[in-house]
C-alpha cells in the first residue's frame, strides 16, 4: 500500500487507541489495533513523539480552519466572539484523550506536549489579524491586536483545560463566561468601516 494512505490508516488507529485508552496509549496498543508490528509502526513516524508530532498536525489543522472560518462569519461582534469560542471548545471537546495527549504528551511528559506550539501561534495570528481588521483601536492598535491575540489564545487554552478537565458547567455556560471577560474594551471599541458592529 502507498505509504500515505497507510499512514493515515495508522493515525486512524492511534486516534482509535488514544480515544479508548488516553494520552498513555502505548505504541504497542496503537500497532495491535492497525493489524501491524510495531517496528513497521516506528518505520512510518520514527518514534512516539513522531507520531503525536502526526496527531497533533491533523487535529490543529482540521482546528484551526474552523477557528479561521469563525473569525470570517458575519456576526455581530459579540455573538462572533461566542462562536469563535464555542468552536474552539467544541474542538477540544470533540476528542478530549487526543487533546491531552496533544497537550500533555502522555507518558512523555509536557515536551511532547511542545508540539501544540505552532498551532496556538497560528490562532493568535489570526485573531491578531481579525482584531485589526475589524476593530478600531486607534493608535495602539497594532500592539493592543498583538497583545490581545496572543493573550486572548493563552487564557482559552488555559481556561479550555480546565473545563475540559473539570467540566464544572456546559459548554454554552463556558463560552459565555471567557466571552463576559473579553467584553471589556473590544465592546467599547468602534468597528472599522465595512466590519459589522
């Protein structure tokens, strides 16, 4: 079989196994479940680190697509900070183990965890970039955007362990309370001309 097609063959295995047993899921377990040996396993990603390195790439992918197409949809400006929320909690909560193991590495420790990095770069960057876009911040603009993209992705990963971790309410209960936090000054901040209000 052509190597890529096998390769997502074995991720689907390792989602499979990480979903049944958590971020500890054993190499062992994940070459049982896709009918292989595990040396064949470690032939395609190298090691368990490789192989969270492929896990991560495909769930931060399918993610932050969603968040991107968040940030575009056509909302009033309070009722698109909720979705954007919701989506990002929606995606976290969608495959909670594969999320841990992600964010946590597993047996690995939080080095492995280091892979979700690029991915949360990525989300600060483009609520940077929708934050310029659509809100006007005057001349501090470029920093309060900056500012506000990086810290706005540190306080729902944060916040989105926790939850994940505790669910101490529903999701929508959740998405109002990080929105209530974000309301401050975005709300009192004029949109640019042609970004809904």
């Amino acid at each position: 079989m052509p190597d890529e097609p096998r390769r997502e063959q074995l991720l689907n295995a390792a989602d499979r196994v990480v979903q049944r047993d958590g971020p500890g899921a054993s190499m062992n377990a994940i070459a049982a479940e896709a009918g292989i040996t595990k040396p064949i396993l470690y032939r395609h990603f190298g090691d368990r680190n490789g192989l969270i390195g492929a896990l991560t790439e495909r769930h931060t992918s399918g993610l932050l697509a969603a968040v991107r197409a968040a940030l575009n949809e056509p909302l009033e400006r309070r009722d698109r900070v909720e979705h954007v929320l919701d989506v990002y909690l929606a995606g976290i909560e969608s495959r909670p183990q594969v999320y841990r193991l992600i964010t946590q590495g597993g047996d690995q420790g939080r080095a492995a965890g280091q892979a979700l990095a690029p991915a949360l770069q990525q989300i600060a960057d483009e609520i940077t970039k929708a934050v310029q876009a659509q809100v006007d911040l005057g001349p501090d603009g470029p920093l309060l955007s900056e500012t506000w993209g990086r810290a706005i992705t540190g306080m729902v990963l944060a916040a989105g362990d926790w939850w994940l971790d505790q669910r101490p309410c529903p999701r929508a209960r959740m998405v109002q309370a990080l929105a209530d936090l974000l309301w401050g000054r975005l709300a009192a901040a004029a949109a640019l001309p042609g970004a809904l209000g």
